[in-house]
C-alpha cells in the first residue's frame, strides 16, 4: 500500500486517494475528427516507467493534483498542481 | 520424438524408473528468419503458434518469450473458464473458446483438468437478480446455457454462504452457467507448447524483443537479445506489456495496465465445489483440485507493472470473502500474487490488424485472458496466416475505438469481468 | 515412542508446575505450561503425527518452528476448527482439542496410504498425462476428496480480530539476537522502534543459549523505549516501507462474542529491518521422511528450551559446522550421539567435537523402519570407499546447512546471490528502506552479526550509511547434500511428497526454470512455502542440468512470509462494519411505522410498509393505488443533493448537463442528463435555481457520489478557470415527499406556507420557505406523475416534520410508499430510472433527448462522442413502453426481445415491468432496436424458454396530457 503526498494535506494512505489515470490530456474542440476524439478519450501511453497521472485525495481534502509515480516501483517522484505544466 | 501420454505411457514410466519421457518441449535458438513471429509465450501466443501449424500448415513459426514460457497472467490468474457475456458478439467469442477448451485435452494430448462444476453468480439485490434475468436470457438467446438460481439453490451449492437474515451481503439468489469453472492454467501453457513444438514450431525462452524493424513502414522482423530475427508477419500476444511492445513499434493503444491480484488458501478438504462470483463484494472464489481456495479480486486501480498488488485491495477483497463466508475467518492465506492485465474501456479483447502493416496484436482481454486463450489463439493465428480478421473477432478490431462501436461488456452488465 | 522430558535444568521454556491436559487424536494427554503442542507430543513419545499429501506416507514433527512442513493439525473449540495449524508453533493450552490431518480412518492406520503402493505410477505431473479420457470429469471427484489437509468449518466465526496502524522511525523484524541488537541501537540513538518478534519474549530461537548477553540487551531494550510485540511475526513488505505483521492474542475467556484472536499491525516505517534468522536445511536422503527424522537444530532446542529429548539415540547427517554444536549440547542433554554422518571431506569440516564418533564424507544411504526410524545404513558419499555400516538409532538428525530467510529482502525488491561456500542464497545488497541483519544476512558469526547490527540500527537512526554485511560465520557447507546414487525416494518437498526423481523428471521433460520446476513438481508450493525444500530443489535442478543454483533461478518472495489468517487480515471489516449501510434520518420512525427494509444500493430503506400480512408485492400494489387516489408519503432522505455556487455556476452546469441551465429563471427547475466524457447517460437529476450564482442540484440516490466527484473532477481539471464552489449536502438535508392529489390539502392542514399552493408555486419550480422555524426547500417535480412536493428540510427535523405530515396523511387516506410502489409509479408514467432503464451503453438519444441537444451550443461533457458513427446508428436501441398482446401476462424484466427462437441475434429486452394497480393490466419499459419508430408493432419476449407475444405502445400509460401533475 502506498503512501501518497497530498498536495494540501501531506502524507496519507493510498486507500484515501483515487487514481484519474493520466494527466496533461488536451480535450479536442468539437470540430476534432473522430480519430482525434479516441486519441483523447482511448489512446494512452501507458509506459513502464515514469508515468504522470492524476489523483485526487478523495476521503480527505478532495483536491485533484499530479504525480510523477514509477508504475514498476511505485516510487513517487514529485506531485505537481494540477494546472502546472509537465516536468521534464 | 515426444511420447503420446496415456495410461499406459505413465505405466511404462513405471517400469522404466521414469526414463521413458522425452521433453514436453524443445528449447529452440532463434533461427535468422520465420514465416511468422509470436511475441509472448502465454498461453495466447503458444496457441496462435499451435493454430498456425495445425490450422494453417504454417511451420516455420517462432514464439519469442521474454522469461519462460506460461510465466505471466497464463499462470497469474485464478483458472475460470465461462462464456456467459451479454453480447452476441462476445458470447459467440467466449463461447468458441470454451468449446475449444471442452476439446483441447484429447486434442492436445495433456490432460488441461476442464472441470466444468459450474459458476454460479450471486445476487445481493432485487436489482442484480433483474440484471441476472436478463443475462441469463440474452445467454440463451445467443445458444448458451444458462440459468436463474433461487435463493435455497444457491445455498444447496454452496455451502458456507451466510444466509442469515442479518447477512450484511444478503444472497437472493443467482445465476448459473453449468457448463462454467476451471482448468488448470500451467498446463495451458505446456500443452499448447508441446504440441505446437511438435509440429515444428520454435519456442524461444529468455530472449527480450528490443524492436521491431520496419522497411517501407512494413514490419519486417524484430530485434531481441538474441539477436535480429527476420519475419513479415510478427504478431504480439503480451497481455499486460502491450503497450510497451506498441510503444517500440511507433503507436500507443487504448490500453492501460494494472495489478490484478489473486490468492490462495491453504489446501482444505472439500467445502466448496462451483466456481463464486460475486459482483456485490467483487470477491470471487473457487476450491482447487489440491483443496486450495482460489480468491481472486477486482483491480487495483492505478496504472502498474509490479506484479506485487496493492495490500488494501487485499485487505477488501478478503472482507469480501468473509462477508459472504464468515466461517474462512480461521482459514489462512498461503499466497498472494498479481499479474498485469491490460484494460482496456470496455473490457472487450483487440484483435486484429495494427497501424504497423505485417504487424497483428491479440491484446486488451484485461481481468479475462485465461478463458479467452484458445479463441485468441485462433484469430491471432488466423490473422497472421490470412491478412484478414476472422470473422468472430471482426467486432473486436482496434478501430472500434474511433467509431464508438465498443463491445462494453462490463458496463452493460454491472458485473466484473 | 522414544520422545521424553529431560530432568530440569533443561526447559528454559516451561514451567514444571503447571500441567495442562489436552487431547490429541482422541485421546488425553497431558504436558506443561510454555510447550507448544509440538513439545508436548514428543514429550509424551507421539512420533507419528500426520501422513503427507499424495502417498500418505508416515510423517513425524521435523522441526521446531514456523517452517514445520509435517506436524499439520486442526485445531477444535466448540463448533470451531482451525485447520492446518502447525503444531510447532501452537502455544498448547488446557483442554486443547486437535487431530491429525489427511488421514482416515486414523493416523495410524490410513486407508490413504495405498497411494503409496502406486507411486511409480504417481510421477510429478502424472496427472497431466492421463485421465484424459473419457474426460477429466469421472477421475475429479476422487481426486478432490483426496487432496486438502485440513478440515473447515462452516459455522460462522464468533471470534473476532482488530488491526492497528502505527508509525516507526525503525521496525526491526525478527527478535533474536542480532535484531535485539539492531532494536536497541536504534533507539538509544534517538529513534522511536518497533520489534516484532515470535515468541513469547525476545531471544530468538536462539535464546535458549543465553549467556547473559540476550538479557541485557532486553533490559536495555526496554530502557531505550523500544515498542516489543510478542507473538507476533512479520509477514509482508508493502509499498513505501509497510511492514505488516500479525499479533496472535491469548487471554481472556471465551464469552458470547469469542475472543479477541489475532491482531494485524500495520507499521509505516522510514527503515526496516530483517532479522528473521534462517532455516536449518534439510539433508537429501533415502527415505528421509520418515518419523524420527528431523531438524537438527530443531532437536537441539526442544531439548534446551522445552526440556524434551526427540530420542534416545540420535545419528546426525551433517553437511554443516552448526551439526557439531549440537551433537555436543544434545550429548549434554542426554541424548546419545551415536555417529555423525559428514556429507563433507575432511578438509571442509571446520568444527569438532569430543567424544562422538564422526565419519567424514559418508552418508545415510537407507532409513530403517516405516512408522519409526529404527536405524540407518551409512555409506561413503561419493560411492566409494568402506562398506555400509549399519547404525541402530532412533533419531536421525538432519543438519544440512542454512538458508538465510531472505524474504523480506526480496519482498522489497531486492535481488539474492549464491554463496557457493556456504551453498546459501543471501541479500544481494541492499532493497530501498530494507536492510537485513543476522542469519537472515548470512551472518552466522554471533559477534559479527551483533556488531553490524548495533551499527546498521545507529545509522538508520541518525541517518548514516548504512554498513554492509559481509556473511560468515556458517563455515563451509556443500551444495549437494545428497550421496551419490542414491536410490528410493529422497524427499526433497516433505508436505507435497516431491522427491528427487521427481525433480529428475521435470529436467528430462524440461520443467527446468524454477517456476517450471515448482509448478510441474509442486515443490515449495506446500504450506511451509518451500522454506525446508527450495534451495535443495534448486540445488538439484542444477545438479541435474549442469547449471549453477544461481542459473536455475530463485522465484521472487512475496507476502506473506507465513501463511496469514483471513480474519487476521479482515480485522474489524466484518459483519455491520463491512461496508457500512447508510441509514434514513428517521430511521426508526419508519420501522415504528412497519417498513420492510431493503438494500438499495448503500442504503436501508423501506421497500414497502405491508399491514396485516400483506406481501411485498401486494403493500405496494395498495401504496402505488393510494398515491394516484388520494396521496402518499415517501422519505427520499438519500436522494442526492448538492449546491453549486458561484458567479459560473450556471454556464458550469451547462457544460456539466445535456439540459440548459443557464436560462432558468431564479426559482425554475429543470431535469438534466449527465453524460460522461464517452456519450454515456451516467445520471440524471433536477437542477432548480435558487439565485443567480446559487444552484440546488438532485442527483439520483445511487449517483450522488459520481456526480460530485465528475463535478470536481472537471472543475479543478479542465475548467479550472471557473469559478464555482459545489457542496455536496445529501446528509444535511432530509427529504419528505408527499405525492397524490391531497398533497397540498394535507399540507395545509399542517400549516405550510399557502405560497406553496399549487395555485402560487408551478410545477417545475423550487421555493425557500419555512415550517415554523424549520427551513424549508420544497421542490415541485413528479417522479410519480401525480401532484407532488418535495419538502428539503434539515435533518434533524426530518422525523418531526415527517410524523406531523403523516398524521394528516393518515386523516386524509393517505398511505406511506416504499421503493417498490415508486417503481410502479414511475413505470406506470413511463419514466426512466437510470441504471435500470439504461446501463452503461445507453446514450441520450436511446432515451429520448436526441433533439434536445441539437439546440444546445456548450459543448457538455459527452457531446464529441454523440457524433461518432455508433451514436448515428439507426439500429440503435430505443427506450419502448410495452403491453402484453393479452393485456394480463405481465413481462418479465430482463426478458429478451427476438422475432425467432433461440439461437438468435436478441433486439432487445425488458428494463422495468410491473402490474398496475391503476389499469389493472401490466405496463412494462423495454430497449428495442429502431424502437422510437416501431409504434404499434407486434413483439416477442423470451424468458427462460417460455414466449410472450406484446405490442409497442405510446407511454404514458397513464395521464398522457400530464394534467395530474398540477394537481
């Protein structure tokens, strides 16, 4: 079970978050083609490694916010707002 | 040459201090070129290589596996085999694999242990039992069996469900599929590596695709630790590291991975004989032929590739378990475990052709690869020998995903896979 | 029977004072207060206790821990069994029951045993070979009645279990000397420390060699303020540095609700260490299995600790220095040592002993007797040299070297190496937030292992480099243990009766990779999870492959270290507290007033109110006719409620809505769908305008929780730039509704505000008012078709409120409605309910709000995806209202709609049917394809092989012009 670095509240159980699944997704106008349209709801890099993804400390403070998290370790290499750009 | 195993074969066994045995399979070195390339040596490559010879005439097959054969979800998961989904389209696929499945021990000549003791589906709501309805009314409209439980049939099958009327997950009843339950998952694996192996094809153990090389945007082999190996017709059967092998050959998939975890029980005598499923808790179960109980649990939902699972989602599967069976509390967990399924939206297998010409992928079957094995062995290999999707796996092509046209088995039914 | 008590001082363990009595098999016993049952048994010269898996073979009590692979039994209390307990590690107590496990009809005479005449016919695997035919099926049955060990029980378990959480700088795994050590250090340099340990105290399996040392470092242990638990062992590595452990409770006398059993801890810490020791490996040899062989570590401590000689005349098979120790301290004890039996060459054995005669590279080639080791032949191990010699013993001890419990270690992630000196499997390095001290490092050396100890738990506490172990101390041991040529059956999996032949068997049909190895034998896969059979399984495979162990391969370690009880690992989730339901603020008023509860959802709610008798179905048949005749009184209390503030609340919602919100009048309500980002109708609700940035939001009972996280999910991840605030007030606000044409007379009589009047307030609108001095927010929408109000108010004035409108109600007519009449209701009007009429494929064309979105500019969540090929399907299905052709068979819901019979392609099926008290005659909603356009059409229903004809009708069924709605 992993520990997880609310932006707001610090350190809290894993059980107290949800996962959004990856972030810096760009939501299409209405115009976009239908390819475009499953691009961005479907398609997913889904790496094994580094992967930037959205939590939200649901059983607590509620805030939605972005994590760097290696999705073999599990380790946490930073949380991010959710309105800042992706690291490098 | 391997020998044909019988009764008699184990007696000449005996006779022979267990020296009449040849290898269930030949450990190959990658030749510089194939007709076609299987990646993954699970159970849904080793099938698709077996298919191609037998079905196809197609030899000169190789199943390039990264570890050993029938290492990842072939033996991760908890053995169900069933086909009762609502969809036609599913149910003619599931169902072609479960009558493959009916056939494969004396087709392949390894006994698979098929025990068909049947599943039965709890419901915990006057809602489910209407949602069971109609399941079970779509199942038999597509010619499968199936069939509604009362609330005293399901407690003559499975003894042990707390039926008391303060239960906090109460049983109403449920839903059965008779023809539903388990096979053993390794031999799976050896038996479709034995038989394809037998027909010429080479299994190759401990060799990493790295590439895939592509001429003309066409794919023309792949490159390994073991070297390049040549081949216009490479098909990927990798379950949870789908995505990564798409991520070598230039696209992505609408494929996320994560933990799916199981556990086992130490073995007991006989207390449970059908396969449990219930959607309330998530929890399902089922008591192996060794007397293990085999608990398998819902996902743990963030993106993984540790094969480890999350210790709450045990935590909650377990007081699943006990809610329905509070008389386990005494039994103890001897193993735990997780394998990597790739989820896609909804829950349906992709099979078909990919961006990459010459390049096939039999992928996305998420918490339900092992019941779909010989069927996604089939129209992989039917793909990889024809150019052309089989007709049962049409539906499930990757460009579903651009039209809309999902297969979503998992949202139509409320229940997980 | 040659087990005894030792004479005191031996028995660091017991106290001679205090007898307890127990009953093995049926039959009494008795031993002492600090035995285990293991200790107990041998004390009363029980040899055999158990018969192993597949040839039921005669098996004894091996070892004297946590590793034991033999000494299985089932433990009874009352109703209860706890099955597959390890007699080696059951603290025995008075009136203990237990029996022996896969036996019948006794352990000592068991049918079972036939097996064994057929093992050359029993290969590993044997069972993937035949039986093929005809199938699988006919052999099952026997099969499943022969496997298991165990029994259980199906009574429910009254006793109860509880999990801790708890934080540590340091948690120090395994209480022997070096994590004692560890613990110490740590926390006198200034870190807060856990240590978990298994016995009854700290010291290890060791501890009975105290010297003083393990004394004193206890009490500073306790100086240093560090956290001992007892009885308790550390079973997994979790992300982030979770070391979960169980806690097994004793004390306490059994009352109505059982015993507190078992404690699961869950210790977050910033470092743990490993000092769960190692395990004593067995030696491979003929017949190996048979009762009188055992550990000889294990000989050694039940003699010291327990006070109980294993036999009277012991044969030590060696393959290791640590066998010398023990041949002296069990000679001391007063078990003679009649040889020692040196696997090793001379040159390799780097320890001695007086007075017992040793024979160096020679090994046991034969057991002599079947239910009791009556003696042994010896033989040169390399096949050479001096003839067999034969000894008369009656306990062979097996001391074949040691294999660090490297799990945690590997748990975490860590990788091992193969030390060929010692043929051992040890850390290799480190693994993030693990650090391994003692045995379990491969150090063996007791002054070593102490130092690094005492300085890997300083530097973890100051946060220093953490040292390194270098392992020693275990002397030279050989890979093999096994003599050449050797013949019979060499168990090298005890439990599971894997032997070498059956290793030999998976290298020839090449099961060669470890996973192969144990899956195809099933070696390690038995309770003891490989800790006595692993290494010599992997040892063998090499040996029989040319290959080093290291090649072959270990299988990563995973929890738990020891097989975990369930209830351990539920805890307090059980019962009530699994779950827990969510319960209507007036709760009780309404079970007073003869609600039938039910489950919907997480909620109890009344699914009716039957009087005198009634069913079910028949109270709400009666509910649902008195709603439309005079009126109704339902709690919606868990009808979902949120607030949306702000100055873009409104344009927030239209992008949240199919519906348009923005253009609501202040005190207008409307309904809306809410779709998610894929086109799919997740919810649906009513939105009323209380002021221009202040919205009140119902959402369905089931949906409230979606609802508000996709609200904040899209407020804080996409239009981050709005500003609006949404509260989700469900539990704040109480739900009264009162449904049928007295609503309003009734409300009157009890005094609510005559703004309400379905004269002054439309339908479609929400009004703030009051009742007294009870806020009030009472909405006018129908779920019913009827005149209805739904009176918001705060909850704890639910219960008043709602028993002062159902004494009027009462006056009037008028009935109390549970969930079953509403659906009746609604069904009656045609309206959907969704999760029922629809499901997770169901888009808003399919229900009817194809056209209101065409008018809509937001581009709302969903829309994209309504303009994809699949949404523009024509033979898309369609919500239908439905008749039975004879206007009497009511449809049953989840019925398949087809023009042929089976096997077909369906086109649909029922969503919702009920009887209507109202027509007399069933109404039902159903999914057709094309069905919007399939007014008047004949159809068939399939159910379960029986047929209904019915026809596509227009919905409502009833009060098509909606003229009731305004009372």
């Amino acid at each position: 079970m992993m520990q997880i670095p609310c932006i707001l509240c610090g350190r809290r159980d894993e059980s107290e978050f949800v996962c959004g699944g990856a972030s810096h997704l760009l939501r299409p106008p209405l115009e976009a083609s239908d390819q475009q349209w499953g691009d961005y709801l479907f398609f997913r890099d889904n790496p094994k490694g580094v992967h930037l993804e959205r939590w939200r400390h649901a059983q607590g403070c509620g805030r939605w916010f972005n994590v760097a998290r290696h999705t073999v370790t599990h380790e946490i290499l930073s949380v991010y707002a959710i309105t800042e750009p992706a690291p490098r | 040459m391997q020998n044909r195993y019988s009764a008699w074969s184990l007696l000449r066994g005996a006779f022979s201090g267990q020296r009449n045995w040849s290898p269930a399979w030949t450990d190959a070195a990658p030749k510089a070129a194939y007709d076609v390339i299987v990646v993954g040596g699970g159970g849904h490559g080793l099938a698709t290589a077996y298919y191609l010879a037998k079905n196809h005439g197609l030899n000169n097959v190789a199943v390039i596996e990264r570890g050993w054969i029938g290492g990842g979800n072939t033996g991760r998961n908890t053995t169900i085999v069933r086909s009762n989904y609502l969809y036609p389209e599913s149910a003619r696929l599931y169902d072609f694999s479960l009558k493959l499945y009916e056939g494969l021990s004396a087709e392949l000549n390894f006994n698979i242990m098929l025990s068909q003791r049947g599943l039965v589906l709890l419901a915990h709501s006057r809602h489910d039992l209407d949602a069971m309805s109609r399941w079970a009314n779509a199942m038999r409209m597509n010619g499968i069996d199936a069939g509604i439980l009362s609330r005293d049939e399901v407690a003559a099958m499975v003894p042990g469900l707390d039926m008391s009327p303060q239960a906090r997950i109460p049983v109403l009843g449920g839903f059965t599929q008779r023809r539903g339950g388990t096979a053993r998952h390794d031999a799976i694996a050896w038996g479709y590596a034995r038989a394809a192996s037998a027909l010429g094809v080479d299994i190759i153990q401990n060799c990493e695709v790295q590439g895939f090389v592509q001429e003309g945007g066409r794919v023309v082999g792949v490159d390994t630790t073991r070297g390049r190996i040549n081949a216009d017709r490479v098909g990927i059967a990798a379950a949870g590291h789908s995505s990564v092998l798409a991520n070598l050959a230039g696209f992505r998939l609408p494929v996320t991975s994560y933990a799916l975890q199981a556990m086992v029980s130490e073995p007991l005598k006989p207390v449970l004989d059908t396969v449990v499923l219930s959607p309330g808790t998530g929890a399902y179960l089922s008591q192996s032929d060794k007397g293990e109980l085999v608990i398998g649990a819902m996902l743990d939902l963030f993106p993984s590739y540790a094969q480890r699972g999350s210790f709450a989602v045990t935590q909650s599967i377990l007081a699943g378990v006990l809610a329905l069976f509070p008389a386990y509390a005494r039994l103890k967990m001897l193993r735990q475990w997780a394998g990597i399924v790739d989820v896609v939206h909804d829950s349906s297998p992709i099979i078909g052709a990919t961006p990459v010409p010459g390049l096939y992928i039999n992928c996305g079957w998420g918490t339900g690869g092992f019941k779909g094995i010989p069927v996604g062995g089939w129209t992989l290999a039917h793909v990889l020998a024809t150019g052309e999707n089989h007709p049962l796996a049409e539906p499930f092509a990757l460009s579903r995903f651009v039209t809309g046209r999902l297969i979503d088995e998992a949202a139509a039914s409320g229940i997980a896979h | 029977m040659s087990g005894r008590r030792l004479a005191a001082p031996r028995g660091s363990r017991i106290d001679r004072e205090r007898t307890l009595s127990f009953l093995w098999n049926g039959r009494p016993y008795t031993g002492l207060q600090g035995d285990t049952l293991a200790s107990a048994l041998v004390a009363n010269g029980v040899q055999l206790v158990g018969r192993s898996f597949k040839y039921h073979r005669p098996r004894g009590i091996f070892s004297c821990g946590l590793e034991e692979p033999t000494a299985i039994v089932d433990l009874i209390d009352g109703r209860h069994r706890t099955p597959n307990a390890r007699a080696t590690v059951v603290e025995l107590a008075e009136g203990m029951v237990a029996e022996s496990v896969n036996c019948w009809p006794s352990v000592g005479f068991d049918l079972g045993a036939v097996n064994g005449w057929f093992a050359p016919l029993l290969p590993a695997g044997f069972y993937y070979k035949t039986f093929k035919w005809p199938n699988w099926h006919l052999f099952e049955p026997m099969v499943r009645r022969m496997a298991g060990l165990g029994r259980a029980s199906l009574e429910a378990d009254d006793d109860r279990y509880e999990e801790v959480c708890a934080e540590a700088d340091v948690v120090v795994a395994g209480g022997g000397i070096a994590g004692l050590s560890a613990a110490v250090a740590a926390a006198q340099a200034g870190a807060g420390t856990i240590l978990i340990t298994a016995g009854t105290a700290t010291g290890g399996a060791l501890g009975w060699r105290d010297d003083g040392e393990l004394d004193a470092l206890a009490a500073k242990a306790a100086q240093a303020g560090v956290r001992i638990l007892t009885r308790s062992v550390a079973f997994g590595v979790y992300d982030h540095n979770l070391l979960c452990a169980t806690e097994r409770l004793t004390g306490g006398p059994r009352g109505p609700r059982g015993v507190l059993r078992e404690r699961l801890w869950k210790i977050r810490a910033r470092s743990i260490v490993s000092a769960q020791g190692s395990f004593e490996r067995p030696m491979l040899f003929t017949d190996n299995d048979r009762p009188g062989v055992m550990l000889a570590g294990a000989a050694d401590e039940y003699a010291h600790a327990y006070g109980v000689a294993c036999g009277r005349r012991a044969v030590i098979a060696a393959n290791s220095d640590s066998a010398y120790q023990v041949a002296a301290s069990l000679g001391a004890a007063g078990v003679e040592i009649v040889a020692l039996l040196d696997r090793r060459a001379h040159a390799d054995i780097g320890a001695h002993v007086d007075g017992v005669r040793v024979l160096p590279n020679t090994g046991i080639d034969k057991v002599l007797g079947t239910s009791a080791v009556r003696g042994c032949v010896a033989v040169a191990a390399d096949g050479h040299g001096s003839r067999p010699e034969r000894f008369d013993c009656d306990l062979i001890l097996s001391a074949g070297g040691h294999a660090p419990a490297v799990h945690l270690h590997s748990q975490a992630g860590g990788r091992l190496r193969w030390l060929a000196d010692g043929a051992m499997f040890v850390p290799d390095g480190a693994a993030p937030g693990i650090v391994s001290v003692g045995g379990c490092a491969g150090v063996f050396s007791r002054d070593t292992a102490v130092a690094h100890a005492l300085d890997v738990g300083r530097a973890l506490a100051l946060g220093f480099t953490v040292p390194s172990a270098t392992p020693c101390g275990a002397g030279r041991s050989l890979a093999s243990t096994r003599i050449a040529d050797a013949r019979g059956k060499q168990f090298v999996d005890l439990q599971n009766d894997v032997a070498a032949g059956d290793v030999g068997l998976a290298a020839l049909e090449n099961y060669r990779s470890v996973e192969h190895l144990k899956r195809y034998t099933t070696t390690g896969m038995a309770t003891d999870q490989g800790k006595t059979s692993n290494v010599n399984a992997l040892v063998l495979m090499g040996e029989l492959t040319g290959r080093e162990p290291a090649e072959v391969g270990t299988t990563k370690f995973r929890p738990p270290f020891v097989p975990a009880s369930l209830g351990a690992l539920v805890g307090r989730r059980v019962g009530r507290l699994y779950r827990p339901l969510k319960h209507l603020p007036a709760a009780e008023w309404h079970a007073a007033h003869g609600a039938l509860y039910e489950q919907f959802g997480n909620w109890n709610r009344p699914a009716a109110y039957p009087v005198g008798g009634e069913t079910l179905h028949a109270a709400a048949q009666r509910e649902a006719r008195t709603v439309r005749r005079s009126l109704g009184v339902f709690d919606g209390s868990p009808l979902g409620k949120l607030e949306v503030w702000g100055p873009d609340a409104a344009e927030f919602l239209d992008l949240m809505y199919v519906g348009t919100m923005s253009n609501l009048a202040r005190g207008q309500a409307r309904y809306g769908l809410l779709l998610n980002e894929n086109g799919i109708v997740v919810d649906d609700g009513i939105v009323a305008r209380l002021d221009d940035h202040h919205f009140w939001v119902n959402t369905t009972s089931a949906g409230v929780e979606r609802t508000a996280s996709a609200f904040e999910e899209w407020l804080q991840c996409e239009y981050t730039n709005l500003r609006v605030f949404v509260t989700p007030v469900t539990s704040r606000y109480g739900n009264v509704t009162l449904s049928g044409p007295k609503s309003w007379e009734v409300m009157a009589a009890v005094g609510f505000d005559a703004g309400l009047s379905p004269g002054s307030m439309k339908h479609m609108t929400m009004r703030e008012s009051a009742l007294g001095d009870v806020p009030l927010r009472v909405l006018r929408a129908s779920f019913t078709g009827e005149l209805s109000y739904e009176i918001n108010l705060p909850v704890d004035a639910t219960t008043a409120v709602l028993d002062r409108l159902w004494t009027a109600a009462a006056a009037a007519g008028g009935a109390l409605y549970g969930i079953e009449a509403l659906e009746i209701l609604r069904t009656e009007k045609g309206y959907i309910h969704i999760g029922t009429d629809t499901d997770g494929t169901t888009l808003p064309g399919d229900i009817g709000f194809g056209r209101a979105i065409g008018a809509k500019t937001a581009n709302f969540v969903g829309r994209r995806s309504l303009l994809r090929p699949a949404a523009l399907d024509p033979q898309r299905f369609q919500l239908v209202a439905l008749s039975p052709a004879d206007g009497r068979t009511q449809l049953p819901t989840g019925a398949q709609i087809a023009a042929s019979d089976p096997p077909t392609t369906p086109e649909g099926h029922v969503t919702s049917s009920f009887w209507s008290p109202e027509l007399g005659a069933p109404v039902a909603l159903g999914m057709l394809a094309r069905g919007s356009s399939r007014l008047g059409e004949r159809i068939r229903v399939h159910h379960l092989g029986e047929r209904i004809d019915a026809i596509v009708v227009k919905a409502p069924f009833i009060d098509p012009a909606g003229s009731r709605l305004h009372g």
